[in-house]
C-alpha cells in the first residue's frame, strides 16, 4: 500500500492522509482542504497548453502555399537533354503572327523524335497551352529560362527556341556596338515590358559551366545578337567566314566555362520571315529552315555545313515566292547568323545536340 502523505493546514496543524483522499477536515480550525493527485495536475496543465495553441492557431496568418512549378524535377536518366521552346502568336492584337505555335510544337517533335530528347523534358511555353503557368509572358519565359540552366553540369545538352516577335530598343550601358540592345518580345510586352539581351545572356549563357551547351534557336526579328553573344560569324555566300569580336569592356558575356551556339532568324538590324512554301502552312522559315538542315546534313554535320544549308534553304523559298508576295517579310535579304560564346573553326568543330 502507498505510504500516507503529510498535509498542512493554513493552521498550521500538519495532518497525515491516505494517497486517494480528497479532502480533509482540520480537527483543531475545522478548515477543509482540497487535495489534488499529481495525475490531476498534469491533466489540468494539458488542457491549459491545448487552450492556448487553440487560441493562438486561430490568429496565426495561414502559410502561403509555394508557387507551382513548372516541370518536377528532371530523372537522372535524361537530365542531361532539356528544352524550353516558346511559340508566340499574338493572337488577337493588330501585329498577330501565323505559325509561331506551329514552329514549337515542330521543333518539340524534331527534338523527340531526331534528337533523343525525352518529351518530358521539354517545357512548352504557347497559348494553346491550358496552364497559366506556361503560357509566353514575360514571368513565365524568365521562369523557363532560369529552370533551363538551373544546376546544369558537364555534358548537359540545352535547347532555347522562341518563334515570335523581336524588336530593337535604345542601349543604356554602353555594351553594344550598334549603341542597341536586342529583345524578344512575350505575349503581355505591352504592359510588361520586353525581354532585353543583357537579361537573356544573364540568365542562359553566364550560368553555363564547362562541358555544358546550350543551343538557341530564335526565330524573330532583330534576332542577330539576342543571346549577346561575344563572337558573330560573318558568313559569305560562298561559305568563307570571319568572327567578329563583340566583347565588351563594360561587361561579361561569356559561360562560366560552357559553351553557347544561338542560330538566329536575320541580324540585327533585319527582319524575319515566314511561308506557306515549305509545308504548305505558315511556318517560320528559321525554324524550319534548320530542322530540315539537321536531317539532311548526314552524320556528325559541322556549324559550318549547317548554316551553309540553312541559308541556302532560305535564299531558295525568298526566290520562289517573293514575286507572289507570299514570303512574309520585310527584308528579303535577310539570312540565317551564328553567334558563339568562343571562335573556333566552323568547317572542323561538329554540332551536336
């Protein structure tokens, strides 16, 4: 049996109990005291912790739920091949496009189906898509590029294709030669502004670390220098070439040891085109132009014999179809540039994606 316990009584008269009595009556002041088990106790201190979280939980701001992403992230065994590919029709605006979704959905299937990318690693910014969150704004093609490049490593191929408007606007760094930065133009750049060269180069090329490459295909006006890109090649019609230097002492623009390759529409002070030639349907000629280079060029093609073909192609539709006035564009003379992050030799260094 538990042993008795001692009580005091405000007396001063101790008093000896047994451990499950609850109350007991002084003799000498007649006073009754409530005793209480230690059990007791620690119930009670309980239900005042629980009163309390109750209370403060109903004032606590609810947590803001993270942002959905874009694309899970990337299994092992293709992180190695990712894409983002943007289609931009302006659909419903008086400078609407035709066949910029096309060119991406093209240029996804090119990917899957030539090139080995697994279509889950291919992010697709258009507005056929049914998310808001890959739809071309300005936000969402930041997102995409920064998720493009994020924790690339050695031999991570890349791919940056966008079909859509391209525009010029007034350099205020002093990094460009012309004194004009080049831009892409998202669906909402009215109200949000454009996507300039120093920022895309920011994002896409710098993060770039050796044995990583990155591809853009940018298929818009004023698109010749869009990635700023240190080195242009400057291509004849006869194949021979030279690189012109467009380093700049007020900033950076090469990898962090990886190597950028954008193939754009035109130069920079030129303007695309599209046509009903090659497929039967309005399709950008960039676009298509280098997809069907990539498939006829054989085995292991060089930078060099790519462009060769790209423009050859191009030269070809501009030719067939400027008479009937169904080559949309504004410079017939416009061609296919290559801008590189290094020099190197365009007949010996073999492209790959």
């Amino acid at each position: 049996m538990a042993s008795r316990r001692e009580v005091r009584c405000r007396c001063g008269r101790r008093m000896w109990v047994q451990p499950d009595v609850r109350a007991i009556q002084c003799s000498a002041c007649h006073t009754v005291t409530q005793l209480y088990s230690l059990v007791d106790v620690a119930h009670g201190a309980n239900r005042i912790i629980h009163g309390f979280q109750r209370l403060l939980g109903q004032h606590q701001p609810q947590q803001q739920q993270p942002p959905p992403r874009l694309l899970d992230p990337l299994p092992s065994p293709f992180g190695n091949k990712r894409a983002v590919l943007c289609g931009v029709n302006y659909k419903g605006k008086s400078y609407s496009l035709k066949g910029c979704i096309s060119d991406a959905k093209s240029m996804r299937r090119f990917l899957v189906q030539q090139m080995g990318f697994p279509i889950d690693s291919i992010l697709m910014l258009t507005e056929d898509e049914t998310s808001l969150q890959r739809i071309p704004t300005k936000r969402n093609i930041r997102k995409a590029m920064r998720w493009l490049v994020e924790g690339n490593r050695a031999r991570d191929s890349l791919v940056f294709h966008f079909s859509g408007h391209g525009s010029q606007q007034k350099d205020y760094n002093g990094d460009e030669i012309d004194g004009q930065d080049e831009t892409l133009c998202p669906l909402d750049h009215e109200t949000e502004g454009k996507i300039i060269d120093d920022e895309i180069n920011r994002i896409l090329v710098r993060p770039l670390v050796h044995g990583a490459k990155l591809h853009a295909v940018i298929d818009a006006c004023n698109s010749g220098t869009v990635l700023d890109l240190p080195f242009v090649c400057r291509m004849e019609r006869n194949g021979s070439y030279e690189w012109e230097d467009h380093r700049s002492v007020r900033a950076y623009k090469g990898t962090d040891g990886g190597a950028a390759f954008c193939f754009s529409a035109c130069d920079d002070d030129e303007t695309s085109g599209y046509t009903p030639v090659f497929t039967g349907k309005n399709t950008g000629a960039m676009t298509y132009s280098f997809i069907k280079a990539v498939k006829t060029a054989g085995p292991a093609p060089t930078y060099g014999h790519l462009l060769n073909l790209m423009r050859s192609a191009i030269r070809e539709a501009q030719s067939r179809l400027t008479f009937d006035e169904d080559y949309t564009s504004s410079d017939a003379s416009a061609e296919p540039l290559l801008t590189s992050s290094d020099e190197f030799d365009m007949y010996a260094t073999k492209f790959s994606l």
